[in-house]
C-alpha cells in the first residue's frame, strides 16, 4: 500500500505494510512516526508535534493495478 503524506507545503509517497481497513486514527499515528523517523522520502521532521494530523483527512482509493493508496492531507475549506 502506498501512502501519501501532504505537509507543510510537501508531498511525499512511501510504501507501508499495512491492513486494508487501518483506521484513521491509526494511519496518522503511523504517519507521524514516519516523518519523524526519515521513512517518508522527501519529508522527515524529527520535531513533528504528537497532533500534527489531528485535523487532516485520510483519503483512500483504489489503483487501476489493483493496489491501494492512502493520503493524508489538511482540510481544505471549500468544497463539502
């Protein structure tokens, strides 16, 4: 599973070993762990706060190969 990981300004893909039904709440514990820790290519942050996520949305969809993508992004204010 690939997760995508959008913060501060920068997106960032890494590859995570992961059930199919984690659940948010999860996948932004995980995620801060991986940014902390240099295992998101691009993003590492060792000072990321604990609820950096808290606020963001997880998005989830499938690949035309048949895999599965996660993105953690911030919310944004238009749409609904």
């Amino acid at each position: 599973m690939i997760l995508n990981i959008t913060w501060s300004g920068v997106s960032a893909d890494t590859d995570v070993n992961l059930e199919t039904n984690v659940s948010d709440r999860d996948v932004k514990r995980i995620a801060v762990e991986l940014v902390r820790s240099g295992g998101v290519p691009g993003l590492h942050v060792r000072t990321l706060p604990g609820d950096a996520f808290e606020h963001f949305v997880v998005d989830r969809f499938d690949t035309p190969e048949g895999g599965k993508r996660l993105f953690l992004r911030p919310k944004v204010p238009f749409g609904a």
